[in-house]
C-alpha cells in the first residue's frame, strides 16, 4: 500500500462481489494483516462456489465508466495470506467487468468452482491493470498508457488484492453467498485530493477491497432531499465507524455511495453494529460538488442482520 485515506484504509483499494457455495466459511481479510480467527473449524465437505460481483456507486460525476479486467478469484482457510500454496482457485472470468455500473446490491457473476468448504479465512483477486481503464463521460479513456491516466502505483501489472474480512462465514451445507466488496469509490483517487489546484482528469489506484457473508449481514437505506423538498442526485454517502464523542477525521470509512435521480441510497452488505461495540456506525451525507448546501451526519446507526435499517428522509440545509 502506498496511500492511506482512513484509518482503516491499510490497504486502500476496495471491491464488492459474491461466492456462493455449497459448504463454506468466509471472512474479511486486510492484506498483510491475517483476520480474525473466531474459532470455528473447517468443514470436511465438498461445495461448489459461484462467483458474482457488485460495487458500490462511485461518487464522481464525471466518470462514465470503471472497467476491471479481473483475471481471477481465489480463497483459503488459511489467515495468513502469505501462505500461497494454501489458496485455491474460486473463479477465472479473465475478462473486464464495469464495477460502476454494479450499484445498490446489484451483482454480476464471476464464475464457480469446487472447493473444500470450511473456513475461508482469506479472499483475494488478481486483476491486469495493463486491461483495465476508466472512460469519462466526454468519452476519453484512461489507462495506464494515456494522458491524463491511472497511475497505478505499486498494484501496476497483475497485482493479487487481498479483501479485508472481519470475521469468518460459515457456510453451511445449504449453501451460503459471500459477497467480495470493491469500492470504486475509495480506490480511485482524483488528483485533486492530493492537489486542490491540479485540473488533471488522472485517478490514482489505492485499493480497498472486503469480503462478507451475506446471511450475515444488513443494510441502510434514506432519501436525500434539500430544504424546499427537492431530490439531491448524486450526494455522496460515506458509512463510518467509531465513537460518538470522537472527532470525525478519527473515524474509520467502511464504505461509500450515492444517491440515485430520486435522492434515495442504499449501503447494502453491512456487517452487524454489534460486531464493531462500543463503536457504532454513522452515515455522513455530503452535497454534489457546486451546491452551496451543508453536509448531514446521522450518528448511532444499528444495523442487524437480515434486516433494512432506514434512515427516512435526510435534509441537507
């Protein structure tokens, strides 16, 4: 990792996906770091894991399009994700997938495989960045080649980008969805957060990427409206985790968002507030870029399993 842009950004890129499989046990994972063993063992049985993949709304107006060339898509049951020969091949789809065009829980596949179901303690994705490129809206691409670009840093080439888990998921004999999270949002960088003053369309590529059981797992929902009633399309939405008292550029940034034509957003794939207590969430609503409205922080957010948390209607004054 080169850039950190939280507290929790270790490893700054950040994706979202699915495995589906027959018997298994996943969990998030930040890479060098091994995640959390919570003590449950492998299963000695046989599954099959389907892949899909989703994203979070990316929150730059000016982008048309963010294409990965994902080359594939591979699990362990080991925590430590130095221990290469412990990983097995999940899926290979070897091709380009649009991650911004994936919004709101939606989800593409990636592929399946047979595994030996248990606990995956692990989860990582090996992309081409030399096959990836972002497309602007007036239509110019940018790659690694072109100029304005992406600079890619130390992930250029094929880079294996390990996901962040929290805890491992079990999945049972009926089968099980783990979602693979990438944030488009935290993991292309404008210039302009590191020089305000540059007019350069480049993106910088600072990973962040996690992994999570869906079953378990929850979601945020609201409506954005400005002070006559009126939908703000395109505010950004940023989930945050910490303490209520604390100041909020000490807070950990779990994920990003926005809102539709409508105003409305959903944070889908959200881990339970109670795995993060006494820290609790907090969903920060900022203004598109030009309004002369005010940002909205709504603290104490509980998020349960299963289940929509909605945050109703949010007025940015």
């Amino acid at each position: 990792m080169t850039h950190i842009r939280s507290s929790v950004n270790y490893f700054a890129a950040h994706l979202k996906g699915f495995l589906r499989s027959k018997a298994a046990l996943a969990t998030m994972l930040v890479a060098p770091i091994a995640c959390v063993n919570d003590g449950i063992e492998p299963l000695d049985v046989n599954g099959a894991t389907q892949v899909l993949l989703t994203d979070g709304p990316f929150p730059y107006s000016r982008v048309a399009k963010v294409e990965l060339w994902i080359e594939s898509v591979s699990g362990s049951i080991a925590a430590d994700t130095s221990a290469a020969g412990s990983f097995v091949t999940l899926a290979q789809p070897n091709r380009r997938f649009d991650v911004l065009a994936l919004q709101a829980g939606a989800t593409t596949e990636l592929g399946s495989a047979r595994l030996t179901s248990g606990a995956i303690k692990s989860l990582r994705m090996v992309i081409d960045t030399d096959s990836s490129r972002i497309t602007l809206k007036d239509g110019r691409v940018l790659t690694s080649r072109s100029t304005p670009g992406i600079q890619w840093q130390s992930s250029a080439g094929r880079p294996s980008l390990n996901a962040f888990v929290h805890e491992q998921m079990l999945v049972p004999d009926s089968g099980a969805v783990i979602v693979v999270d990438f944030d488009v949002g935290q993991s292309f960088i404008p210039v302009q957060e590191l020089n305000a003053g540059s007019t350069d369309s480049s993106f910088i590529f600072s990973p962040w990427m996690r992994a999570v059981d869906r079953a378990r797992t929850g979601s945020i929902t609201g409506i954005v409206k400005g002070p006559t009633g009126q939908a703000i399309a395109d505010a950004s939405v940023r989930l945050y985790m910490g303490n209520v008292a604390d100041a909020e550029n000490t807070m950990s940034t779990l994920g990003t968002g926005k809102t539709d034509a409508t105003g409305a957003f959903r944070l889908s794939y959200v881990t339970p507030s109670s795995r993060w207590a006494p820290r609790v969430y907090m969903v920060a609503v900022d203004p598109p870029g030009g309004s002369s409205l005010g940002r909205s922080l709504t603290r104490n957010v509980s998020v349960q399993v299963g289940q929509v948390t909605t945050l109703g209607t949010i007025t940015l004054r």
